[in-house]
C-alpha cells in the first residue's frame, strides 16, 4: 500500500488510528529501503489505487495468505497455506482462493504502473 493511498485511514482500527503518520513513515522507509539496493529480479510497486486487503506471498507453487483484519493486528491473522500440487485442493476450495489472489495481485500490480512523472 502507498504512503499517499487515500484508504489507509479508513482500514485502521481505532486502536491504531493515532499512529497513521508513523505507519505512513513505516511505508515510506521500507519502499526506500527496498528501492535504493538493487536486488536482482525484484520490482516494487506502491499501491495508490486499490486497497490491499491481505498480506501474501506467492509463487506458480505455492501461497501463503493472510487476510488484514479491522479487529485484530497484524500478527493475530490467521494464515492460510496453499501448496497447488496437492490433490486435495479442488475439493477444499482453496484452488479457488489462490485463482482469486493471483488476478487480485495482477490486477492491482498493472492498475499501479509507476508514472513516469512521478520519476519512476
């Protein structure tokens, strides 16, 4: 999510509500860090447009997703596990949620291409 993404207001919960200009500065901070070293094969993109509803990560193998919670922080969300390999998945769902969070990312990561005004 971006510093300037308008939603991040809204998805805080009253308990945290007052360090929305730290959590900003947080988000700031780790960009720069990620963006000023060069790590190979690595892009990053803010979200200005768009709101991230969960933590993930993700590969052609595998995903491990964590909804945002409005009641609970971070570290209390449940995760949920989806290795694509196993048999079990059509029966359970979870190759459907992994459908659904793969375009949700594809989505969100072509509707944030970088300006190049903005000096990206």
């Amino acid at each position: 999510m971006s510093f300037d993404n308008s939603a991040i207001s809204n998805m805080l919960n009253r308990g945290v509500s007052d360090q929305e200009d730290r959590i900003k500065n947080d988000i700031k901070e780790t960009n720069a860090l990620l963006t000023q070293n060069e790590i190979r094969n690595l892009e990053v993109r803010l979200v200005r447009r768009g709101i991230i509803y969960q933590q993930m990560s993700m590969s052609e193998l595998s995903m491990i997703w964590a909804p945002h919670l409005y009641s609970k922080q971070t570290g209390q969300s449940l995760a949920i596990r989806v290795d694509i390999a196993l048999s079990q998945l059509k029966e359970s769902g979870l190759e459907s949620l992994y459908s659904a969070m793969r375009d949700e990312f594809e989505q969100l990561w072509y509707e944030n291409v970088p300006s190049k005004a903005a000096g990206a």
